[in-house]
C-alpha cells in the first residue's frame, strides 16, 4: 500500500527541473540492473537493490531466481526503453517500456530511493502487461 501511495504521489507532480540529474542517475541504476540480468550476473544486478529488498532476499542468486520467475520480461526481452519518470525528495519512479522475448508489450515501474550515502537503489518494480488496467 505505502508503494502504491508512493507511485500516485510521484505520478500527481511533476518534480523540479532540477532533479533531471536524479532521473538520469536513477536510469543509469536501472540499465546496469538490466544489463547485469542479461549477463546473468547475480552479484552486479543484486548490488542495485534496495536494503528492504535484500533483507527479503538475502542472497544475491535468490534475487536473481526471484526476477526469473516472477519477473520474465525484466530479465530476458527483445527492447527496454525509459518512459516518464517523477522525482521528488530523494525518490524517484521511472516507467519502463518492455517487449519480451515473445514480442507481448510491457509496462514497468521502477521505484528507487536515495540511500544515506547518497547513492540511488531500486526499492521495488510493478510489472502490468501493456494496455491493462491498474
């Protein structure tokens, strides 16, 4: 429920100029996550979730076994291309367009926080085919 608060908060206001920088480094987070599943590299893609998703899945070849199941088009497509994306107060949610392996259209939200560190991480993805209803 807070995610889903979370995402209508950032879909409502469009977010300062200013935070183009947080949406380009958020994109970059998402890309080497991508690029890492392509790879199949656990490690890498598991270094750029969130603390709250790692303590869920505590092992870096769980949360890659996880995205394989529940998450196919993430892990395996034929093209990834950034949509819109909101950021305010060290949040940001970034849309993803996704065709998988089968040519069927997806669409992905990426939500990432800013860590204590100043670094970006990815606190959840919501995966709807395309054309469906919320």
């Amino acid at each position: 429920m807070r995610a889903l608060v979370l995402v209508m908060a950032f879909l409502i206001g469009l977010g300062s100029p200013a935070l183009a920088d947080d949406v380009s480094a958020a994109q970059g987070v998402i890309r080497a996550q991508e690029q890492a599943f392509g790879r199949g590299d656990a490690a890498a893609a598991y270094s750029h979730a969130a603390p709250a998703i790692k303590q869920i899945f505590p092992e870096a070849d769980i949360f890659l076994q996880m995205v394989q199941q529940a998450y196919p088009p993430v892990y395996r497509h034929r093209s990834f291309e950034f949509g819109e994306a909101r950021a305010a107060g060290g949040q940001i949610a970034q849309r993803v367009h996704i065709v998988d392996d089968n040519g069927e259209a997806w669409e992905a939200l990426y939500t990432l926080e800013q860590q204590p560190d100043g670094s970006l991480k990815i606190t959840g993805c919501s995966l709807l085919k395309a054309g469906q209803a919320v």
